[in-house]
C-alpha cells in the first residue's frame, strides 16, 4: 500500500504546481528553399485549466487515505 500512499504524493504535488507553473510551449514555422531557411519561433506559457489541478489535487488525496485506512486493517 506504500505504492498507492507514493503514488497520491506526487499526484497532489503535480496538482499545486499545475495551479502555480505554466507550461512553456515552443511553435515554429519556417520556409526552407535549398540551403536557406527562414522561419518564426514564438514562445507561450499557458497554465492548465484549474478543474485539471484541483482534480489532482483531490486524486492524489484520496488515494492517500485509501492507503492510510488499507495499512491500518
């Protein structure tokens, strides 16, 4: 039952960074034509939607207690 007490941790620790830490994603777009390339990078962070972080949150929690109260009988 350790596995699922571990396994609810890191689920309730990814759920508060999802609501703190955005998520940095890279698009490019070029032209290539012989040897040459021109293109385009732009950057954006977007955090996920906080039902996602909260449902961690609430997952990992439960699965705590559920290891708790299995290890205790």
């Amino acid at each position: 039952m350790k596995k699922l007490f571990w396994i609810g941790i890191v689920l309730l620790v990814l759920g508060v960074a999802s609501l703190l830490f955005p998520i940095p994603h890279t698009e490019r777009e070029g032209v290539k034509a012989g040897g040459i390339s021109l293109g385009v990078e732009t950057r954006h962070e977007e955090k996920l939607p906080p039902f996602v972080g909260v449902l961690m949150i609430a997952a990992g929690a439960c699965m705590m207690i559920v290891s708790r109260s299995r290890s205790a009988h």
